[in-house]
C-alpha cells in the first residue's frame, strides 16, 4: 500500500509526502497541485476497472469509466499547462490499442490517454503514454485467476521489474506512445480474431499464424462416404459433442445438448478457438476461425463439417429466387393463446365466448400496482383513474425459463410479453403438428404485432435490459430460439398491431418470401399507466366493460393477451400433414390519412380497407357472412364503424350480415386485440356458430339499423355448414391511424384417408419432457385423448411434438391407469420411464 511504498522510498533518500484527492474532482486536483509548485513530473495510473460490452453501456457508464482516467488525465493537462515538467507519463492499457469487446468505456478512456500524449507531444510538452498489458501481481489483471485466463489467450503476465525497465525505456526512447506486454502472437492472434479480422494485427510483422496440417489420412471421409445421411450426422454430431465436452471439462459428451447453442452451453472466444483445433486435429481440415460463430450448436456445426469432409459444401449460403405463389391459398394451421378469464388456449376462448362469459376483474395483484394508483371519479384529476376494471392476465408472471435455455437473471429482465410469446409460439406450432425442433435454419418468418412497455426489473439485470425490453426483440427472441431465418418483424400499429402482422405473413408468404409465417399480437401492461393516460382522454368505461355496438356504450375496456397462429400455404400444408383450421382469403391494410384528428376514426378509409381485402380476396360483400368488428364499445367509434360495415356490406343482400365483438367478454386487449378475433371466429367457423356479444342489447340508437342488413349479435346464431363456403371478416383499426381488414373462409373438405384393414391399438404412447414435473403434468393432460384413436395418439406423439430428455412409454392398453400412475410418480405394468440422448 501507500504507507509500504512510502517507507521504502524513504530509505532511499527521498522526501515523501502523501496527498489524497480525487483526480476526477478538478478542483480538488487543483488545490494539491498548488502546494507542489516546483512540481517536475506526473505519473498517471488512475482507473476503474468495469466489464460491460458497447452494446449494454449507457452514458452514465461511460461517464464512469472515463472519470477517474481520462477526465483526471484531461485535468493534470489543463492544470499543469504552463510548467516545464521533466516527464508526464499516463498508464495506458492495450485495451486502447486492440480493443476489449467486454471493456468498451475502458477501451475508450485508453485511447484517449494516448491521444492525449500525441496531443502533448505536439505542443512541446513532455508525455508518454504506456500501453501496458497485464503485471504480475499487481493492476487490475494482477489477481491469479486473471493472470491465468489471459495467459490461456496468450497475454503472459509482465513480471514488475521487468515492467519497470520497460517504463523507464519509454520515457527516454522519445516515442509519446509506446505498447508494452508479453504476447505470445500464435495463441492470441486466432482467439483475438475469432469473431472478426482485426486489420492492425494483420499487418504486423511478427504475426505468423502457423497453418494447420493439411495431410489428410482421409479415414473419417471415407467411412463418411459409406454411411447412410442420418448415420453420417449422428457420427458428426457425436464426435462435435466429444471434443465440446472435452474442452469445457465435462465428463460425458451427452452433458451437452446437441441443439442448444454454443455460446449458452458456456463457450466463449478462447474456448471457441480450442474446439475449432481439436476439430481440426480430428477431421484433417483446415477449419475457419469464425467456425463456432458461423454454425452455432452442434448439430449445425456437424452439418457444416460433413459438407466439408465430402466436398458438398454446407449449402447454407446459395440464395434462390423468390417465386410467387399466389394462387396457393394461405391457410391456418395452428393457433394458442392466452386471455383474460384464465384462457389458456382456443378452446377455452371458444367456451367463454360460446358461453356469454365476462371474463372482466378488479387490478391484478403482484404487480405492485397496489396503492400507486389513486382512484377518483373526475376524469380531469391528474394522476388517477376512475375505473380498477379491466381484462387481465393474471398468471403473466409465470414462466419457465429454462424450458427455452434462459437464465433466471436474464427472464428476469425480459419484459413478460417476450416470455408470453416464447410460450404460445411452441404450442402453437405444436397444435399445427410441428417439431419446433425441425423448424430450425427454416425460412420460417415471424410477424408480432406489439408496443413498448415500461417493464423494468432492477439494477441487478441491467446487462439484459436491451435485449429485454425492446420491441424488436419481439419477434427476433422468437427468431433466435427457434432458429428461425425468415423475415422477423415486430410491427407498431396500436390496436390494429397484430391483424396488420398478420397482413404481412401471409403477403410473405404468397410471395415465396417464407415458407411457414407466425403471426401474432401481444400486450401485458407492466404498469397502470395506460389506464391513468386514458382516463385523462374519458376513453374508458368506468365499469370496465366494452359495450360493442349497445346503446350503453360509454368507453372501451382495457385488456392484455397474446395470440398466436401458424400460417402455410395450403398445398405445403397438405404435403406435410398439418390440420387446416381456415383459408386466409384475403386482407388489405390503409391509413386514415389526414382524417378529422390523429386519433379519430374515419369511416371512408374504413370503407376502402374492405373494399380492398375483398377485392384482393375476389370476393362480393354478399359473399361474407359475418364480421367480427373492431368494436371497442365507444360513443363515436362504434357508430362511424357500423356505418361503413353498412355502405360495404349493407346493400345487395339477401341475409343478415351478423356482426360482434369479442372486446365485449375480454376487453381491449390492444396490440393482440386482432389476433384475438381472428382466433375467436376460426373457432366459429368449426363449431359453426357465430357466438353472442355481450352488452349490445338494445343496439346502439346512434345508427340506424334498419337501413341495412347488417345485425349486432345478441344471441348465438347457428353457423352450419352449406353448399358454398362459410366466410367471415375481421377489422381491426390502429388509434395512430393504421387499418386492417381480413376475410377468412371454412377450411376446404379434405379427401378421406383410405379404409385401413386393421387398426393397431397397442402402439405404445411415447411423452417426453424437461423435468420430471413437467412429465408429470403431460400424463395428467394425455388423460383427455383416452377416448381418440390409440393408434393417431401414438402417432402425434412421436411425429408432432418435440421430444425432449426425461421420457415415459407406455405399452398395453391400460393406458387410463399407466397415466394416472406416472402423474402420480408411481409405477405401473407397462410404464416405463428414462432419460434420453438429446
């Protein structure tokens, strides 16, 4: 410490005097200097030491980081302007030199130090600034641990003698700047390079990357070349896994998931680098850098060395020409969901509309929402609401992170429509019948229609708070788990949000853009806000309830809920045996433009909308049954609404055009508000049955319904199928302006499967799962497909779910009490439990 070296200088003859200040406080930095006035050198080592990569820096980190170094180095300067010193010598780190990717505001305060000494050096003033790499012993890499991570890259640790003399060399040599350190350039170089090239290394002469041995015995690609394609993955994948665990320092290879990627499996440049030369030992090829960058789990780094081993290449790159498929309808394959009323799936969205239920309740609790919000009757009391009513998911808080590879800390910070979206989008492409697992390197495309929230979790998960919050992340999360390489796009319209994602799936996929679209809306309100900024407009019911087209509409009811639907062409969709649910006719989206306020509806622009989804889905208005309407439930907005459904879809008509709206039983549910219709009418369309809105009877006297056929629903109305085609309408329309309009049609009959002699029934029941919990819960939900075919239960499991580690087969026919028993932890004749390979 200071009072060791002291002493020690001491002995030698030297004057000591210790003063204490912060060298960022100028003024402090100040009064000391001027106690020294026959001051004659400066040696500057102040620093903090943060790890923070560019990406998660913010201003107030950067200001940190720059404080104590580049600010007192910019003040001693300043201060000390006018003196002749004999030397001003600035510690600097190579960190400024090369760059630090997890060091960005010390890299930053680094390089300034150098500038500052050209700066110097310019205007005849002594400087010299050293770049030092790591000390022995002693700095902020000085700790044993440090020392022996950065000699694994390559950096030794600078003994401080030798430091020292190397100090003392710069100061005389004249140079302002000058590097210093211990570099061993063929270990660092590769692992230094390994996520990109850096141009100043490359062209320093004592840079020689020693290249790999090419002589190939060419055992592995012969043996490659007799096997069966499965039989050459799974070897690739099983030496890929052997070399991982090896150089992570794990027992088995099978510790290592084969699809996870490399990076959440623990590797990082250096370990990157590692594997990339033991590949290289085993295959006997020259093997990129960027390899574990480029091909990110072990599978696809199998597939990228098996193309490389037979000479095929990986095929990864090769880009094709879209080709439009227009005449190919666009269909639904899957949907899931979640909505106020504890709806956790469409069924359940289709018993609570069928049923008449009003899934509307007080504040969520767990929120901390409790007491924040003053509540008051006048709408001009700043700060308040006037209604606690609204359609809530009270459940958002739920999730299971590690089911999708994430850490606590980082679900934490992830704002809860990302978790919500995670969850629906792998039921929904397992309703479809799709292996989320297959979908990965796919042109699968990713449409989420959402807003911003203001969800925060705390100074404790700041590093993920970019990727947890912000919008875009929306839908690349989803793109990013699931491997998808479609389009992903997150789309901010309000309320029209989700339609308008929707819009845009089916458009990529008619235009050969994707090959498989999920499209959806989510919403969950972090915070009361939007009920105090609403109330401040009077746009809310004061008892909560969204009373579509009734005469006692008096303001919308807020809402959040996620939905979510898998959309394919119908001939892929045949070809690959996934369920048709409803043909996406057609669509069109539009603007209100300059209409009688940013935020007013305009029924004109309402009207083109339609007029253009059904044209381009080459249909008449009299071709359209019913339409499930935006219908909020307000005095204006509602009627404007109903008016243009009536020019449109009014005239010419031999039968109602029935008209509802789910607001009616679960609120607004904002940027999901679109999806949620949309999957409410797929469901009446295969119940066939257009079911009630609720608080419409009597009907709105601000429009006249007698002019036209256009009908509010007010009770259940049978639906059943006919000689043409049931189709029906959703509108969703956006408070900034944006409009959407969607025709779906029945799903077309498909052609009954040939007659089976025999039907096999004791096909054994295979379900898998994450945890033994969550196998646990899968038998208690298989108890409900008891009463389906064995033989199409047996098949679903196996081709259309995910097969995960901890599995359960069950054999016999017994299968009511095999299922009861594995619920239960118990063993039972013909059940069979294990841990699987994956």
């Amino acid at each position: 410490g200071a009072a060791e070296l002291a002493a020690e200088l001491t002995e030698l003859g030297t004057e000591v005097e210790i003063l204490a200040c912060d060298v960022a406080d100028r003024a402090a930095l100040a009064a000391v200097l001027e106690r020294e006035p026959d001051l004659r050198g400066v040696v500057h080592a102040a620093g903090v030491a943060e790890v923070r990569p560019l990406a998660e820096t913010g201003p107030a980190d950067l200001a940190a980081a720059l404080a104590a170094k580049a600010g007192g180095a910019a003040a001693l300067h300043d201060l000390l302007g006018d003196r002749e010193l004999d030397l001003f010598v600035l510690f600097s780190s190579i960190a400024g030199v090369l760059g630090s990717g997890a060091q960005a505001g010390y890299a930053a305060a680094n390089a300034y130090l150098d500038a500052l000494a050209e700066h110097r050096r310019a205007l005849g003033h002594a400087a010299t600034s050293v770049a030092w790499g790591p000390w022995a012993g002693t700095g902020m890499a000085g700790g044993a641990e440090e020392s022996q991570q950065l000699a694994r890259r390559g950096l030794a640790a600078l003994p401080a003698a030798v430091a020292l003399a190397e100090l003392g060399r710069a100061v005389t040599s004249g140079e302002a700047t000058v590097t210093v350190l211990d570099v061993d350039w063929a270990r660092y170089v590769p692992i230094f390079t390994a996520a990109r090239p850096s141009p100043l290394l490359a062209d320093l002469p004592e840079v020689r990357l020693p290249a790999a041995d090419l002589e190939v015995s060419g055992e592995l690609a012969t043996r490659l070349a007799g096997m069966a394609e499965p039989e050459r993955l799974r070897l690739l994948v099983g030496i890929v896994r052997a070399e991982a665990a090896a150089v992570l320092g794990h027992d088995r290879p099978d510790q290592l998931q084969q699809r996870r990627a490399f990076r959440d499996l623990g590797f990082d440049s250096l370990t990157a680098v590692e594997l990339r030369r033991r590949l290289v030992e085993r295959t006997g090829r020259s093997l990129p850098t960027t390899m574990v960058f480029d091909h990110p789990d072990p599978v696809r780094l199998a597939r990228y060395l098996l193309g490389e081993l037979l000479g095929t290449g990986s095929g990864d790159t090769a880009p094709t020409a879209a080709t439009a498929v227009s005449t190919d309808p666009v269909v639904i394959v899957g949907m899931s969901c979640r909505f106020p009323g504890e709806v956790s799936s469409p069924e359940q969205l289709w018993r609570l509309v069928a049923d008449g239920v009003d899934a509307i309740s007080e504040f969520p609790t767990g929120r901390g929402w409790d007491g924040r919000v003053p509540v008051d009757a006048d709408p001009d009391r700043a700060g308040t609401t006037y209604t606690t009513q609204g359609g809530f998911l009270h459940d958002a808080d739920r999730f299971d992170p590690g089911f999708f590879g994430i850490s606590p800390r980082e679900a934490l910070a992830m704002d809860p429509q990302q978790r919500l979206l995670l969850e629906t989008a792998w039921e929904a492409f397992e309703r479809a019948g799709i292996d989320p697992a297959v979908l990965r390197g796919s042109r699968t495309g990713t449409f989420v229609g959402a807003s911003a929230t203001e969800y925060g979790a705390g100074d404790d998960t700041e590093g993920h708070v970019v990727t947890g919050t912000i919008p875009s992340v929306l839908s690349g999360r989803l793109a990013y788990v699931f491997g998808l390489e479609g389009p992903a796009v997150t789309v901010d319209t309000a309320c029209s949000s989700s339609l308008v994602a929707l819009h845009l799936a089916a458009q990529s996929l008619r235009g050969g853009e994707t090959s498989l679209a999920l499209a959806g809306g989510v919403t969950v309100m972090t915070t009361p806000g939007p009920f105090i900024a609403f109330s401040r407009q009077r746009a809310l019911a004061p008892d909560g309830r969204s009373k579509a087209f009734g005469d006692a509409a008096d303001g919308m009811a807020l809402a959040e809920g996620v939905g979510v639907v898998v959309l394919e062409r119908l001939s892929d969709a045949r070809r690959n045996g996934h369920p048709v649910l409803a043909v996406v006719r057609g669509s069109a989206i539009n603007s209100d433009g300059a209409s009688n306020g940013l935020t007013a509806p305009n029924g004109l622009s309402q009207q083109r909308v339609i007029r253009q989804a059904l044209a381009n889905a080459h249909l008449t208005p009299a071709d359209v049954d019913a339409v499930e309407a935006h219908g909020t439930g307000t005095a204006l907005g509602d009627p404007i609404e109903a008016r243009a459904l009536q020019a449109t879809y009014g005239a010419d008509r031999d039968r109602p055009l029935w008209l509802g709206s789910v607001k009616s039983n679960i609120g607004h549910s904002q940027s999901a508000a679109g999806v949620a219709s949309v999957i409410k009418m797929v469901m009446a369309l295969r119940n066939e049955q257009l079911p009630p809105t609720l608080h419409v009877d009597p009907p709105s006297t601000h429009v006249d319904w007698s002019e036209a056929a256009v009908v509010p629903l007010g009770s259940p109305v049978d639906w059943p199928t006919g000689p043409t085609p049931r189709r029906c309408a959703v509108s969703s329309f956006g408070i900034s302006g944006t409009n959407a309009h969607l025709v779906l049609e029945e799903a077309p009959a498909e052609e009954p499967p040939p007659a089976e002699s025999v039907r096999q029934t004791s096909l054994p029941w295979v379900m898998s799962a994450r945890g033994t919990p969550a196998l646990r819960a899968a038998a208690r939900d298989l108890r409900s497909c008891l009463e389906l075919d064995p033989a199409d239960v047996a098949h679903s499991l196996l081709a259309t779910r995910a097969l995960h580690d901890h599995r359960a087969v069950l054999l016999g026919d017994s299968r009511a009490d095999g299922l009861t028993a594995l619920a239960e932890g118990r063993a039972a004749p013909g059940l069979v439990e294990g841990m699987a390979d994956v």
